[in-house]
C-alpha cells in the first residue's frame, strides 16, 4: 500500500496525471510550422483575446508579409510536449530587427491548457531573458483576456500602463494592458 492509501494499481486515476512526468522542448519555428500555427491563431476562442478587430480567417498569403519579421526574429520557439507541438513563445523584435523584452506565448492546442504547460514554458523564457541579458520581460494583454491576466498574475507580472484605443468586444469597452516582471 502507499502511504496515500490505495496500491500503486488502483490508485486514482486523477493522481496518475497529477504524477504524470512530461517531457517539454524547444525549438525555433521554422517556415513549416506555419499551417499549424495558422491553425491555432484561427481558432475564434484564441483570436477572441489576441485580436481587438472583428475576426478574420489568416492565410498563409495574407500572412506572408509578416513572415520575414518571424524568421527574422529567430527568437520564436515551437514548445513540444513529449513529441508533439503544442503552441509557440518568444521575443519580439524593433523594426531594427533588435531585440526587445516584450515576449508572446500561445498554448495552440487548447485541450493542453491548464495543465501547467504556458507556466513551464515561460519559466524556461524567464531563463533565456536572463541569458540574453534582458532584466525585465514585459507584455500586452487585451483586457478581455481574463484566462492570461489570471496566469500572468500567478507568474508575478504586475499591469504597468494602459494603452489606447480601446476596443469593444461583447458590449464591454477594455484596453490593452502592458504588463511587466523584473527578473531576479
Ligand atoms: C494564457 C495561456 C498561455 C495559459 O497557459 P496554460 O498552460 O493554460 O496555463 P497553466 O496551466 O500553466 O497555468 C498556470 C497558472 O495560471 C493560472 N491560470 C491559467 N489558466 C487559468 C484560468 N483559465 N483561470 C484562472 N487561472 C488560470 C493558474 O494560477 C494556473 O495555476 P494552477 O493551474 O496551478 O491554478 C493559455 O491559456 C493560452 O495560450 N491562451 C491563448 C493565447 C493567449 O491568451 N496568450 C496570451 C496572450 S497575452
């Protein structure tokens, strides 16, 4: 028996995912990945809190003009879950193709949210801020995104400023919000 009372064969299953060790990767995007990536930035339940216009399905051609500044970056990364991508994280660049601290995540496969997936990925873009130098990581949040603003809270972001325009979504007016977290 285990000290929680059940054998290791009939333990719960709930407990069986809460012990369950998963393998997290990183690598850079790649031009490959941009069907997949289009497939999660077109799902309405995501462009629903990344977008503040009304929603309009992205093409690989419509996207093609953004896609240099995304290779250009080459500080995108592709998050793999034991063997399977799940979503995208990185820095963005100034139009000086510099590099800033303002980051991006997208968990894409919304079936791996709140799994502690978008926590163990910026734990690791924590790190890699510190290696390229960056004391603080910042980032911008529409106000409507109430999933993200209760995740960045849990990592210690705190919201600095508030940005115009506002949008309306649902009836409500919000903002955009930049939210900041000094490193240690
Ligand atoms: C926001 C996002 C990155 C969170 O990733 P995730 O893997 O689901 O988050 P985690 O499971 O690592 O959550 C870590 C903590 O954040 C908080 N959190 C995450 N989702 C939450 C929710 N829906 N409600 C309340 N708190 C939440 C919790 O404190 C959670 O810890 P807990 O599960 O132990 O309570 C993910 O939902 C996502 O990609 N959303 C769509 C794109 C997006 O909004 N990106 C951010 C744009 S600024």
């Amino acid at each position: 028996m285990s000290p929680y009372g059940h054998s290791a064969k009939n333990r719960p299953s709930e407990f069986k995912e809460l012990c369950k060790i998963v393998t997290m990767k990183f690598r850079l995007f790649e031009h490959d990945d941009l069907s997949l990536y289009l497939s999660w930035i077109n799902q309405k339940e995501i462009w629903e809190v990344d977008n503040s216009g009304p929603f309009e399905l992205r093409t690989p051609e419509s996207f093609s003009a953004q896609w240099n500044k995304i290779v250009g970056w080459q500080r995108s990364w592709m998050i793999n879950v034991d063997g399977r991508d799940i979503g995208y994280i990185g820095f963005l660049s100034n139009q000086d193709d510099q590099l800033t601290n303002e980051f991006f995540i997208v968990i894409g496969e919304t079936s791996e949210w709140r799994k502690g997936r978008g926590k163990a990925a910026m734990e690791w873009l924590f790190e890699k801020a510190e290696e390229l130098g960056l004391g603080t990581v910042t980032g911008q949040v529409l106000g409507n995104n109430e999933r993200a603003l209760a995740f960045y809270e849990r990592l210690g972001f705190r919201i600095v400023a508030e940005q115009d325009p506002r949008f309306e979504r649902n009836g409500k007016i919000y903002s955009t919000l930049l939210i900041e977290k000094r490193l240690e």
